[in-house]
C-alpha cells in the first residue's frame, strides 16, 4: 500500500507514519513548511520518502500512484490572536483543499481527521473557537469533492491526543512540564470535560480507516472516544497523583473559553473493530516513564 502523509512532522503524523512502516507500508511524507523538519528527517532514516514541500507540489514528481492520502496539517489553536489567522486559514483550510484535489489526481482513498470541537457549540449555539470553526468547513469541501468526482473520503473525528514525546502546547504536556515547579498554570472551567486518547489508539484507528474492504458511502464519518470522559480538574488530579507532586493551577483563568464543554456526543460510529486498548491511567504512566528515561514529553 502507498501511502501520502500530508503533516508527517507533526505529532500524528510522525507516530503514524512510524505505524504504517512498521506495517510494512510504503510511506511517502510532505510538509507544509519548505523544510522538512526533525520529526521528517528520523522518518526518512526509517524508511519514509520526503517528497518536498506542499507548497511546491505541483512541481514535484511523483514515484508512484498513492492508495492512501492521510491529511494530518491541522493547526489546533484555542483562543487565536490575530497574527494566528494565516496559519489557521493555511493549516486548516488551505491544505486541506491540496490533500483532497492530490487524491483526486490519484483516485485514491483520502482520509482526513477533525475535532470533537467541530461538533460541539457553545450555549448561543456558535463555535467555541476559530479552529473549529474553520474546521468545520471541511465537511462541506469534502462533499464537494465525493459528490463531483466520486472521491472515496473517510472523515475521522477525533479528541484529545497524547502520548510521550509530545512537544505540544497541549494540557497533558503542560501539567507534566510544570508539575512539582510551583509554576502556575492558567485553565479555565474544572468541569469542562475531555476525552484524552493515546497517540497508538489514534494511529490504530486511522490505519484501520485505510483499509479497502470497508464498505461504506463514497463520503464517510467516523468518531474515536475513549472509554471514560474526564473533566480538567480530573485530569489535573490524575497527573498528580502520577509524577507525586502537586500542580499550581490557577482556574477560571482562560477569559476567551467562556463556554466550558460539559458533555461530548457520540455522534458517529467508531471505525470498524476499533477499540481503546490504553487507559488514561496507563498512558499516563507512559508519558512519565518517557520523562524520566530522557526521551521527553
């Protein structure tokens, strides 16, 4: 199977294309920026092929014709400033678009995940931020493309993502980072909830979205939650109770998060056979583990 990472510097795409190699997959990467990035050049010292720059795709040769496209260049932001909009629009808009028109090009399976954010609204019914406003767009580009072409697209709407080695602006990588410092951390609600899932969790259900004989509509939707939802101050106390140190958090602090997510709906259903195999206890136990043995967050 080929397979084209779009975002494979990113967090999600490096673990990815890392399962997929280990799969036995052929894995080809390109980045949004013009250089390739670190998480790329240990991928290509693992087997991947860096094709170059999105950018500059339509000047790039192709070695073979992709089965599979993964569109992973997602820009997650919660409270965007103004200088945050062209990467937004770029990351969440701009690439997407390239991902699905080089799938078209190649008649090939496009994959492509968004956030439970999409889904969720606030009490005035309006997005609960640009990212996922943004986000949500892509729905709409994605019928678009299944309706005028017959493209194949499987949507895959994910939550919170973790693991070790996660250099994300992130709250498990924050509350690890500042555990036991006396630094304070500035959060919002106690109760806004999440839904954490291990990075091997999300790559499993990815992998698995990749496979042809999955029989379902030209455009397809598809939904991963773990086993248990968790408010902040939940996962706040399970970090400390992790790592034996307490954490300064100071809460109602995020003034742009006046809406607090108090419930995630399952909406669609989880790609077939999928299923959580990592609690959040043992992911976090995980993550520390990769701390202390020097590999990092």
């Amino acid at each position: 199977m080929n397979c084209l990472i779009i975002g494979a510097n990113g967090y999600l795409g490096s673990h990815l294309a890392t399962s997929l190699l280990n799969k036995r997959a052929e894995v080809y990467v390109v980045s949004r920026g013009q250089r390739p990035g670190p998480r790329i050049n240990r991928l290509r010292n693992t087997g991947a092929v860096y094709l170059g720059s999105l950018s500059s795709w339509a000047h790039l040769k192709c070695p073979v014709t992709f089965d599979v496209i993964f569109s992973l260049a997602g820009l997650g932001v919660s409270d965007h400033v103004f200088e945050d909009i062209s990467s937004l629009v770029e990351a969440q808009v701009t690439a997407q678009i390239q991902a699905l028109e080089i799938a078209r090009q190649h008649k090939a399976l496009a994959i492509l995940p968004s956030t439970y954010w999409t889904e969720t609204k606030s009490r005035s019914g309006s997005h609960l931020n640009l990212y996922a406003a943004l986000n949500s767009s892509l729905e709409i580009t994605a019928k678009y493309f299944s309706e005028s072409f017959g493209l194949s697209i499987r949507m895959l709407s994910l939550a919170d993502t973790y693991g070790p080695e996660d250099w994300r602006n992130k709250l498990i990588p924050q509350l690890f980072a500042v555990a036991g410092t006396g630094q304070q951390l500035l959060l919002g609600s106690p109760g806004q909830v999440i839904a954490p899932i291990y990075i091997t969790d999300v790559t499993d259900a990815l992998v698995g979205l990749s496979k042809k004989q999955i029989e379902d509509p030209d455009l397809s939707r598809y939904q991963i939650l773990p086993s248990t939802i968790l408010t902040v101050q939940e996962v706040v106390e399970l970090v400390e109770l992790e790592v034996g140190e307490k954490i300064n958090v100071l809460w109602n602090a995020r003034e742009l998060i006046r809406d607090p997510i108090t419930s995630i709906n399952k909406k669609f259903p989880a790609p077939p056979g999928w299923r959580a195999q990592v609690d959040f206890k043992e992911g976090l136990k995980n993550v520390s583990l990769a701390g202390k043995s020097g590999s990092g967050i």
